[in-house]
C-alpha cells in the first residue's frame, strides 16, 4: 500500500509538471502583447516597459519558463538584488526565507500563481480562494443529488427488470446521458427559473449571495443552487442508476441471493442486507470520479446560471484575457483532480481488498 501511494504522488507530481508546462507555453504563445493586456491600448512605450520589466517579459521565454516553475514550487531560489524580477519579498510569495547565498536565496512557500492583469494586481490565490468554496459547494450538491436519485431510480429499476418502469427509468436515464450540461443548463433556466417561475420562485441566474432588496448587502440565497446543481448532477444521476441497476441485477442471480430465498427471507430484506450492500463498489468508484469530473464541468453550468464560481471566473477571465487567472485556476483544478483519483484509487483498494494496487 505504501509503494502504491508513493508511486501516485510522484505520477501526481509529473502531471502536474506536464500540465504547467503545457498552459505556460499555451498562453505564452497567443498573439499579443501581455504588457498590452495588463495595461490598456493607450499606454506609453516608457510605461511598457516598466510593466516588462516589473512582470519579467522582457526576459526570453525559457526564462520565463523556468520562473515560473521557480514560482510553483514550494521550494524555490530567488535573487537578492531588489531590481530583479525574481527579488523574495513575503508580502509577495509568502512563506519564509530558510537560508541566503552570496546571489540567491532559499525560500520555502505555497505555490505563488501570480497576480490578475485586470484587478490592480490582485494576487490570483485570492481570486481562487474566494470562488472556488461555491464550486465545491455546487460540487458537492450535485453529486448528493445524484446519488440520492440515481441509487432509488437503480434500485426501482433492478428490481422491476423487463417491465415499463425499467424501460421508463432506462430512456430517461440514456437521454440524460445524452445531454450536454450546457443545453440541459439553458433549458432548465428557461423552464424552471423563467416560464414556471410563478409556481417554483426560482431565478434563471444567481449566485449564493446576492444583494438585498435595498442594494445594502449580501444575503444568502440558497434556492440559487438548486437548478444549477440539478443540471450539474444529470450526467452522473443517469451513470449512478446504470451501475445500480446492472450491480443489483448481476447480484441477485448469484447462489447466496439464491440461498437466502430458499430460508424464507423476504424479498426486501434480501435486497437491503445482501444485494445492495454487494453491489456498491463500482458505484462508489463511479461517485468519486465523477466528483473530480464535476470540479472542470462546472464551467458552463456556472456560467448559464450567473453562479460565481471558479468555473465562471475562467470564462470572464478568458473574456477579459487576464491569463494568470485562468493559468492558476487550470493548475488548482487539475491537482484537486489528481488528489481526488489518488484518493478513490486507495477507497478501491479499502473496500475491495482482492484488488491489488499494483
């Protein structure tokens, strides 16, 4: 278990090496000038150069390159001339100075993603950690929803196997598939927050906090997350009643299910203390994957609905080309992602001992 683990943080580890190196020279090569971007199109060439200076464009793009992996790492070396790009000042990496050289110094921090082009150099962690509690939150919402629904929906359809609730469950569940969660989004807004809105009082956009009546203040509005996380929780609703449906089928034709009926178990109890219970793992395999997946798709569910999410802040951050923030944002999502497959790897391991981790 231990190599096993060791070896998914170093696998971690690159993939998150190789996923900063593909978005620093995806962005690095658009068109434009990233000076241009973090001022306006009426800015000197004096006030340009300050900016390449300030922000290290003026360096060659491996240099840069390097920087920026030199800024991811929570082991870094920064230059102790204060005119350098690369100067350690704790109001701006964090962290703490472990020991100086004649050049350089050794600083141990959090990864430093920089700081948004349009914000007045608002740091991109904070941007982060200010939307990122609601997509976890809708995240979260969605993937209740889907195993509340999904595993009552798989059940009824397991055990009504051949019959028009099966057949019912089974196209409802394939359409749901079928959709894409920006579609199933507009449709849901338009039903349910704009034609129906008289009977359910739901909004088409909004996000959990809004301003009140009076534009004083924010006030919780919890009834904004249950369209978005709905519309978010289809996909693996449908996935869920699936694995549900052919776990509970594939069990009960087992000899001990077999066995039970011929003690005289009841029907219920068979289905409850055995068939079930037996029936779990790829479910839950299923749950915690989709769970990580939930994390990147929020992006056009968010963004339908006005939900201030990460996934929304990508798009308004790609709208306005504040590039930093989209860079982090890509980075955080992608090692929750990574952290959250580590983790379903060892649950799987945990409740299916048989499975050998390498």
């Amino acid at each position: 278990m231990f190599s096993f683990l060791i070896k998914k943080i170093v696998s971690g580890i690159l993939t998150l090496f190789g996923v900063a190196t593909v978005v620093f020279f995806l962005f690095n090569v658009l068109p434009g000038d990233p000076a241009q971007m973090v001022l306006d199109q009426n800015a000197t060439e004096i006030q340009l150069q300050k900016v390449k200076k300030k922000y290290g464009f003026d360096k060659s793009i491996g240099t840069q390159y390097i920087i920026y992996l030199n800024d991811l790492s929570p082991v870094s070396f920064h230059s102790n001339h204060p005119h350098d790009f690369t100067f350690y000042s704790a109001q701006k990496y964090g962290g703490f100075l472990v020991t100086s050289f004649s050049n350089y110094s050794l600083v141990l921090k959090t990864p430093y993603l920089r700081t948004s082009y349009q914000r007045q150099g608002k740091k991109v962690k904070s941007i982060i950690s200010e939307t990122l509690p609601n997509t976890f939150l809708l995240a979260v919402s969605s993937i209740c929803i889907a195993i509340l629904l999904g595993f009552v929906f798989g059940v009824i359809s397991g055990i009504f196997k051949g019959t028009w609730i099966d057949s019912s469950i089974q196209l409802i569940s394939t359409v749901g598939m079928s959709l894409p969660s920006f579609f199933s989004a507009i449709l849901f807004s338009w039903i349910f927050g704009y034609l129906l809105n008289e009977y359910t009082n739901l909004n088409m956009t909004g996000s959990l906090y809004e301003l009140d009546d009076f534009g004083e203040g924010l006030q919780l509005k919890l009834k904004n997350l249950i369209l978005p996380a709905f519309v978010l929780g289809i996909r693996p609703l449908a996935v869920i009643v699936q694995l549900v449906r052919s776990g509970l089928i594939e069990v009960m034709s087992q000899d001990y299910i077999t066995t039970a009926r011929a003690k005289g178990l009841s029907p219920l109890r068979i289905i409850y203390k055995h068939a079930i219970k037996n029936s779990l793992n790829p479910v839950i395999t299923a749950v915690s994957g989709w769970f990580a997946s939930m994390l990147a798709g929020a992006v056009f569910v968010e963004y339908v609905f006005g939900w201030r999410g990460l996934g929304k802040e990508i798009v308004n951050s790609l709208n306005t080309l504040d590039i930093p923030v989209v860079m982090g944002s890509v980075l955080i999502i992608a090692t929750l992602f990574i952290i959250i497959n580590t983790f379903v790897d060892l649950l799987y391991v945990v409740i299916d001992p048989q499975a050998k981790p390498f």
